[in-house]
C-alpha cells in the first residue's frame, strides 16, 4: 500500500531535514547548557548544586510545583467537561477567557496579582491589616504560577473530549451508572494521554515561571527565591557555571518527565498490542 | 488505573520533603533582619553580613540572622512599598530611598539620620577598556568618536544606567560652558554610540566580556575595578576620567517596618556598622570609596583623585533630574529619537 | 479528523456534573483570572482617553509594536513550515531516533524562557557556536531583529508540531490512496488533498505561535540588543515603565498587547468553529 510521500528519495530527504534543523535548531542549545554547567568539571557542577542556597531554591520550586498541578488539574478537568459535555450561553466565552494566561505577558500577569494583593491594593491593604502577606512570600509565588499555568490541562483535553463525543457516557448513563463511575471508568481512559501531556506542560511552565515571579517574589534568598529567579541572580553574579548548573537541572527536570510521558506511552502502546 | 500508586507516592514525598525544606525558616527563633538592596551589591553583602553578625554577638550577646534581597534599585523600593517587609534599604540611588520616606515608610528626615547624607560609602562612573587601551580612551569626549562603541546599561531601567548619562551630560555642561546646543549633541552622539542597551549592569557587563561588543564599558568604579579581578587583570584596563559623576549609596531603616518586626535596634546597629571600621575596610575591599579616615588612607593609592560633580549641583536636585531627563518624553526620549 | 467532528452534545443534559464543572469553573475563572484583571481596568479608569492614546501612540512604542509584529509575524511563518516538516515526518516514517526528536519537540516548553534566552543568546554571539559560523556569511542574529525572531521561534515551535500532530495522524488511509490512484504526484496530491485537511490545524497552531510571540520576553531580552527604536520589543516597553513606577503606563500598553492577543485568539476560536461547519456542510 502507497501513501503520499513514500518514495524513498523524498523520504530520506524530508527526514533529514527535519533532524539536521532539529539538530540545530532544538538540540544545539540544549547541549550548549550542559556543555557550559561542566566546562570546569563535574567538582564544581556538584559543589554549585549542592549550594545551600540553590537546594532552597529548588525545594521551594518543587513546593510551588507540587501544589499547583492538583489545582490545574481539577479546574482542567471540571471545564473542559462543562464545555465539551454541555452546551450553554457563554460557552465560547468562557473557552477564549481560558486564554487569558496565554494572551497577558508573564510580568503582567505578575502586576496584576501586585497590583490587586500587594499593600496598596484593595484586597492586599485589608490582609495587611489582618497581618496577613501573600505577596513577597510562598502564597504569592503559588498564585501567580497557577495563573500561568491553567489553561494548559484544559486546553489539551477540551478539543480531544470535544472530538470523542460523548456517546459513551450518554450509554453509561442509560446502564445507570453515577457520575463518578462514569467519568473513572468511562471518559478518563479516554483522555489520560492528554490529561498527562497536559499535566507535563503545567509542570514545565509551573517550574519554569520567570517573568511572573519575579515581580512578586521578593526575591529573598533562602526564602522566596525559586530556581529560575536563583539562576539568574547567578547569572548576574558572573557565576556562568553556577547559572548553568542551575540551567541544567531545571532542563533536568525537564527532560525527566519527557521521559517520563515517552515511557508511559510506550506501556500503553505494549499493552494495547 | 491511571495513576500508578507510585506517582502517588511519590507527590506525596515531594509535598512533604519541599514542605519541610519551605518550612524550617519558621522554626528558627532568632531575630532575622530582612536587607533590601540592589543588584550588584549581593556579593558585597554576602561578606558584610557574617561579620556583622559576629560583631553583634560578641557586643549584645544575641545570635541574628541576616536576610539578602536584590534586584533592581527601583523595583525593590516598588516592592516595599507594595508589602516587602525588608528592615533596612541599601541602595544605590537617592530617589529610591526618597519615595519610600514620601511613602511614610522610612523617616522624613533620614538624610539627616546618619553621616555623609546616610551614604556611608560611595563611587563613581569609570571606564572598562579592553587590554592595552587600543583605542585610546582617556575621558568622555572620546566616547563619541566614530570609531567608539560604548555599552552601558539602559538609563530607563537601570540606576547604574542613568549615572552615566548624568555623568556624560555634566562633562559636556563644563566642556561646551553650559551651551544647550552643543550638549545636545554631543548626547545624541554619545547615544548613538551605544553597542547594546541592557536592563541592568550585570547584562551590560555580559555583552562586553563575553559577547564582545563594544570597546569600552562604562559602569561604577567600584564595579569595573571586580570585573577586572573577576575576569583577569591583564585583559582589562580601568580607566577613571579626570571628571565623573559622584555616586551616593544611600541607607535607611525602614521604620513601619523594623516596628512590626521588632527589629529597630537591629536594623540601626547595622546601619552603624556600615560606618564602622572594619565594615568601611570590608567596603574599600570591594572598590568603593569610603569616609573612615585611617581605611582611606589605607586604600588610597587604589582610588585615583579625579572632580567628581554632584547631581544636586549639575541639575538642580534628583527629582529636577528624573522629570527633565528620564520620565517618558523627556530630554532622553527625544534625544534617542531619530 | 479530530476537529472535524462538533457535536451539538448533551442538549437535553443527559450528563451528571453539569453544575459541579460549572461551580468550579466560574469560581475559577472568577478568582484566578478575571478578579486580578480588574486591577489592570483599574490602573487605566484613573486617565483619559486622550492620555490613553498619548501613551500608547508614542513613537517609541509604536516602533515597537513594528519589531514585536514583524518578528513575530516571521517566527510564526517559519515556525508555520518547519513545524509542518515536523509533523508530517514524526507522523508518516519510522526511523531510529524518532521517539527522540518526538520528545525533543516539547524542549521548548519544558525550558524556562529565561535558560532559553540565555542560551541562545550564547549561541548566536559573534563569538559562539552559531555566530561564529554565521557572521561570515554576513548574517548577524545576536542583538538584530532576527535575533528576537530566532528566540520567538525557539519558544513557540512546539504550538504548530503538538496541534497539526494528532490532525494527521487521524487522517484516514483513504485520503492517500485515492490521491495517488488519480496519479497525482506527490507534491501535488499533498497540496491538494492533504493540506486542506491540515489547514485548521496549522492556522490555529501558527497562531497560537503568533500571540505567544508578542507576549514573549525571558527569551528574548537577552538576545535582542535593546536599541530604541530598532531592537526593542513591546514587553520591553512594559517593564521599562514598570521599573518608572509608572504602573499606569504599563497597564495601557499591556492592555494593548492583551486586546490584540484576546482577539486573535478568540477570531481563532470562531474561525475553527465556522471551518469546520463549511467543510462538513449541513452535518456540522
């Protein structure tokens, strides 16, 4: 059987292009990181990592992180149910206001939190009365980071839920099963490859974060100053390798729950076969 | 089922671990002093603050801690503002301790409050040069040769940045005797001149040793003096024009603050011990210019005699200098206009 | 095809959780995103419109508004072909290494904008690995225009890969065979038959790619040399009156960047929805 593009010239040649510009394009920099983090030996990688300051920064990352997927993932969920299963007025609305996160500069996004929650801000000025701070401390940096990060679950799920239809739990209803049955048994098999990629994304993004959190960070060393922050303040420190060894855990960090979508996927596809 | 209990597991440990490691600050008990500062100054205080902490001990017998935050001189003083509760400020331009005494948050009359203007160290704007000087750069008016390119930090972002237009405006105030034309002219030239604009000092410094652009890189003294140890005496030459412009640091404790915190005598202790001997020494040690007479005269040949002019004597004071220079649509947008 | 197939579902709400998913959605909604947007409106309800338009019709912004759009006009155009590329090897040819370069694909997201900005800006120095190949040929990237577009790019390839990716891969084997049985060539079968299957998806991906790329500034900053009125970028200018303490300012011209991206955005939505009523005919 022939489908297009299966001659073997045209094959070889669209392949290739595709890893030489990868190469240069994606891979290439990815390298330089790691290549620049040990260009003074693995010593020095270590003692730079092992830095009292860097293990809080990437504590206090791995908090922000932790916190911030279950919320995603459940806003995710419930909205991409309600417009995928239901049919309202406002329903397109509330798809492009989803958007937002994506449509607002992360340093915005930082000055709107500062704005609203910061001490001049209406809210911020009665919790400072009450003694209570959210800015310039681990509430805020977790606020802002969920608002960057949102739309990533819904917007995986809501196109791939749309496509499916919902037959199948139309059926599951008729057989009187509730809706918690319905939607473990029935609709989260169908879309956990997507729930996943999307829980990836949110924890790239939610490790990430730079511009928003840096506006309402503070940027306390030890205390409120999360890996990205902490390598820039190397960076700035003429610390390059320091900077780099930073940079390298967080593409780390990164390239571990690549692995780790590649290798669930490849389970799915053993068992399936 | 979806989610192997493993991950479970696992986010769980790490909500717990990330817990712990967010949570120990709490459980110290001892008093904690919060150091708002700008950028550059992190390596400064990283060696001030144990010996600070040391002196303390030995003097009240109470172990302290000492917390760092930098950033952008202006942005910190926007943070306080908006909630940070740092206790004391160290910063590198007036202005920025100025808005925060408007604000209500440090004294009215904290200029007043300590020596030297509440500055207990200072600096000027100087030259970084590649080695051997190769293009012959002495003072301001080579700056503006065709064959010159200059990096310096963005004046509309960064403090570091606006010192040295301030600077290079009061050399061409003395050279051209005042004539608006001519200085004019001489700061589109200037402008024009610039190889890269980055946001802040550090980025500047980046482009220049690393990227290698432009021939000269102008920054504080004190600065270019760590870059050269930093990066290697022999490639690099400081040069320190016969006049600059003279950078204040100002200090200040931050009084609703240091209140709430119960830290005022903490915070005014610490500031004291800028003044001190052995702080002024730490200080000179970093390349800038102190008042302590026994250190000055320790370091002296390190810091070349040259006229330093005030902002408050060239244009008139900080404020008259921000609104005609740098607030949007001033002198600096329009000369940058093409 | 995935996005071929709206449904009208749930009229009669057959379906449990209707009301649950909309509790939480509109809290949400509410707390997180609109409730931190009336700070912006409120910033900008405190001037006039005709300060409003001062601030934003300024030349220095307006040119850059000029780099922001033009940079990322080109990112999105190249993005647009070479996620194409991308797309269509993953999906159709086996070959070693290809779960690597899929994998591979996400790098961008993964990595912090401010790692990428960093290192690119290594990269492409006149004295890094790129620059040191390019700068001969008479191409600077570092500190130009192409710069800011190369970093724009970088951040936002993996929009057009991840939406035109799962569209082929449900491309039934049919659509091929009866292109090839006509005896169309290659090119001409794939123009003509497979790309108006691929269109939805590509235009919604290079946009996505587009509105990413205005936004965009950890990237960038570091690469794009930050000459007024030649290199500088519209975040830029944002958090040049951030660092003024001018928060209306910035709240003018972020509402600006924030108008011109809902709408595209949402033009993205509505032309999806009416692309695929056109292609179905009555059935959609």
């Amino acid at each position: 059987m022939q489908r297009i593009g299966d001659a073997p010239a045209v094959r070889r040649g669209l392949i290739g292009a595709a890893l030489v510009l990868s190469a240069l394009f994606l891979l290439l920099p990815l390298v330089a990181i790691f290549a620049q983090a040990f260009t003074q030996g693995m010593g020095v990688f270590w003692a730079n990592v092992s830095d009292h300051y860097t293990l809080r920064a990437i504590g206090l990352t791995l908090f922000i992180t932790v916190l911030t997927i279950p919320v995603c993932l459940v806003f995710g969920v419930a909205l991409a149910w309600l417009v995928t299963r239901f049919s309202f007025p406002g329903r397109r609305l509330l798809q492009t206001l989803i958007d937002i996160p994506f449509a607002v500069s992360p340093v915005v996004a930082g000055l709107i939190y500062l704005l609203l929650y910061g001490r001049n801000g209406w809210v911020g000025g009665w919790l400072d009365g009450h003694d209570i701070q959210l800015m310039f401390a681990w509430p805020g940096i977790l606020m802002v980071t969920i608002f960057v990060t949102c739309p990533f679950v819904a917007r995986e799920l809501i196109p791939l839920m749309q496509a499916q239809g919902s037959r199948e739990e139309e059926a599951a209803v008729t057989l009187g099963a509730s809706g918690a049955t319905i939607f473990r048994r029935v609709t989260l098999p169908n879309i956990r490859w997507a729930l996943l990629y999307g829980v990836i994304l949110t924890n790239a993004r939610a490790v990430g974060e730079f511009g928003a959190v840096s506006v309402v960070s503070g940027a306390i060393r030890g205390q409120t100053n999360t890996l990205p922050l902490h390598l820039e303040q190397l960076y700035q420190d003429y610390n390059t390798v320091g900077a780099f060894a930073s940079a390298a855990l967080l593409a780390l960090i990164a390239l571990f729950t690549l692995a780790a979508k590649a290798g669930l996927e490849w389970r799915a596809a053993r068992r399936e076969a | 089922m979806f989610k192997p209990s493993w991950i479970r597991r696992g986010i769980l440990a790490a909500a717990l671990g990330s817990s712990v490691v967010v949570a120990t600050p709490a459980l110290a008990q001892e008093r904690e002093l919060l150091n708002s500062s700008y950028d550059i100054a992190r390596e400064l205080f990283s060696a001030i603050n144990p010996d600070f902490i040391a002196y303390w001990e030995a003097e009240h017998g109470e172990s302290v801690g000492v917390q760092q935050s930098h950033g952008g001189s202006s942005a910190q003083a926007r943070a306080i503002m908006q909630g940070l509760r740092a206790d004391v400020v160290t910063y590198n331009q007036v202005t920025d301790v100025q808005v925060l005494a408007d604000a209500g948050l440090v004294a009215e009359e904290w200029q007043q409050a300590l020596p030297n203007n509440a500055s207990p160290y200072y600096s000027t704007t100087a030259f970084l040069v590649r080695k051997d000087n190769p293009k012959g750069i002495e003072s301001w008016d080579d700056l503006v040769r065709e064959d010159v390119r200059i990096v310096f930090p963005n004046p509309k972002t960064s403090g570091n940045g606006r010192y040295t237009y301030l600077a290079a405006w009061g050399f061409a105030e003395q050279a051209f005797d005042g004539d608006e034309e001519q200085i004019h002219d001489f700061m589109r030239t200037f402008l024009r001149n610039v190889a890269v604009f980055d946001t802040g000092g550090r980025g500047a410094t980046t482009s220049f040793i690393e990227r290698g652009l432009g021939d000269v890189l102008i920054s504080f003294e004190s600065e270019v003096n760590n870059i050269r140890g930093e990066y290697g005496s022999d490639d690099y030459e400081v040069i320190v024009p016969p006049v600059s412009i003279l950078a204040e640091f100002p200090v200040a404790v931050v009084e609703s603050n240091a209140q709430r915190n119960g830290t005022e005598d903490l915070a005014r202790g610490y500031l004291d011990y800028l003044y001190s001997e052995e702080g002024q020494r730490t200080l000179a040690g970093f390349n800038y210019r102190v008042h302590h007479e026994a250190v000055v005269e320790e370091f002296a040949e390190q810091f070349p005699e040259t006229e330093l002019l005030r902002v408050e004597e060239v244009f008139g004071s900080w404020e008259q200098a921000m609104e005609a220079h740098f607030a949007g649509g001033a002198l600096l947008d329009q000369l940058q206009r093409r | 095809m995935s996005l071929a197939l709206p449904r009208l579902t749930g009229r009669r709400r057959v379906l449990p959780g209707f009301g649950l998913s909309l509790g939480i959605s509109l809290m949400f909604v509410s707390l997180v995103l609109l409730l931190p947007m009336t700070s912006l409106v409120g910033q900008l309800s405190g001037i006039s419109l005709a300060e409003y338009w001062a601030i934003i019709s300024d030349g220095r912004v307006v040119a850059s508004y000029t780099v922001t759009i033009g940079a990322a006009a080109l990112a999105a155009l190249v993005n647009g072909a070479f996620g194409l590329l991308l797309a269509w090897v993953l999906v159709r040819y086996e070959f070693p290494g290809k779960r690597l370069l899929d994998a591979l694909m996400d790098l961008p997201f993964a990595l912090p904008t401010a790692v990428a900005g960093i290192t690119l800006a290594t990269l492409y120095a006149s004295n890094g690995w790129m620059g040191r190949l390019l700068e001969p040929l008479g191409l600077q990237v570092a500190y130009t225009w192409v710069g800011i577009a190369l970093a724009m790019a970088f951040t936002s390839i993996p929009f057009v890969v991840r939406t035109v990716q799962p569209v082929l891969e449900d491309l039934p084997q049919e659509v091929d065979e009866a292109a090839l049985t006509l005896g169309a060539s290659d090119a001409t079968a794939f123009r003509r038959v497979i790309l108006p299957h691929l269109w939805p998806a590509l235009v919604t991906g290079t946009g996505l790619a587009f509105v990413r790329s205005l936004g965009e500034f950890g990237a960038i900053i570091f690469i794009a040399g930050n000459m007024p009125f030649e290199t500088e970028i519209t975040a830029l200018m944002i958090f040049v009156k951030l660092q003024e303490y001018d928060y209306v300012g910035a709240s003018a011209i972020a509402s600006v960047v924030l108008m011109v991206s809902l709408a595209l955005l949402l033009a993205i939505n509505v032309w999806q929805g009416r692309f695929i009523k056109r292609l179905h005919g009555g059935r959609g």
